[in-house]
C-alpha cells in the first residue's frame, strides 16, 4: 500500500473488547507504522490512550455514528440531541470518527426512501466542528456536489479538522453545546 502512495487506511468492525480483540488492534497499530500508514478504527471500541502510544493512530468511532442516520429513523430525530451529549461524553475521551455532515433530505443515495432528515444544513455543516476528529469523513452523496451552494463546498474544503485552540462557551448535556475553535 505504501509503494502505490496510500496514506492510511481505515478498518472497520471489531467484535468487542477481548484481549484478543484488544490485541488485534495493537498489531494493526504496530504493522502499520511500520510502513508509515496512518490508522482510523471504525466500529470499534473507546481510544484507549492509542494516540500517546501509536503516533498513527487517527480516530476511532465508538459511538453509534452515522450509519445509524441512515438505518433508523429514531436515531436521526435523535441527532441533534445527541450532538449536545457527545462533546461532553464521547468526545472527552478522545477523537471521534463520527463522519459527520449529511446534506440529503432523505439519506439515500438516489432519494427515494431511506430516513428523512431533521435537522438543517447549517446543523449539518456545524458537526464538522462540534464533532472532534483530526480527520472528517463527510456522509456526502455525488449529487450533494451538484446541489449545494458553492459556498457550502468551499466549507467542505476548507473546514479545518486540527484546531489550534478549542473552547467551551457553554453547554449543558442534553440541552446545548457552543464551542468556540480557532487557528494560530
């Protein structure tokens, strides 16, 4: 992988937290600084301190993320309440691979079915930021790229996933999150 150029990979589904599993993860870790590969863990457990260990490491999900937009209903008229628990809860333990920002009205690919979304763009586009991760894997569809405003792209591009300085303006679990970031 690295001969051809490719940066990092991302693996997904870990079935649970035995010390197999746990070693599993480690040696995925180990083998793949050894060839300069960065590593995100999707569908897995909680960091657990990876990134002092394994300067590789990038993100884990260890939430129920966006998938569960798509899949359940319930789980997107639950969004926006979520996205005021998580900074203060999965987030505080470390970087989160949420992959945020879905800009369908309904999550489908070609929008025939599929969940209906509730929550509005400008939501959407502040997950990027809410949502800690020094990597975004945006839920985007082809034609989000055709139907957005060029300002919303030039977002997209630009949206940092490194802040120099992060704060909390005020917040209370379940009820609102505001977070201020900034650059050099």
């Amino acid at each position: 992988m690295e001969s051809i150029g490719i940066k990092g990979i991302k693996v997904d589904f870990f079935g649970g937290d035995k010390q197999q599993t746990i070693k599993l993860y480690e040696d995925i870790f180990t083998d793949a600084n050894d060839f300069g590969l960065l590593v995100t863990v999707h569908g897995s457990t909680i960091p657990r301190g990876w990134e002092r260990m394994y300067p590789n490491f990038v993100s884990s999900e260890a939430v129920m993320a966006s998938e569960n937009l798509i899949f359940f209903q319930d789980s997107m008229n639950k969004h926006a309440l979520n996205s005021t628990i998580l900074p203060f809860t999965r987030n505080a333990i470390g970087a989160m691979d949420f992959a945020p920002v879905f800009l369908n009205t309904r999550l489908t690919k070609n929008q025939d079915g599929g969940t209906i979304r509730t929550t509005t763009d400008a939501f959407e586009l502040a997950t990027s930021i809410v949502y800690q991760s020094p990597i975004q894997h945006f839920g985007l569809t082809p034609n989000n790229l055709n139907e957005q405003p060029k300002y919303v792209l030039r977002f997209l591009k630009q949206v940092p996933a490194n802040w120099d300085e992060t704060k909390l303006i005020s917040g209370k679990p379940a009820d609102h999150v505001a977070i201020a970031k900034a650059l050099g």
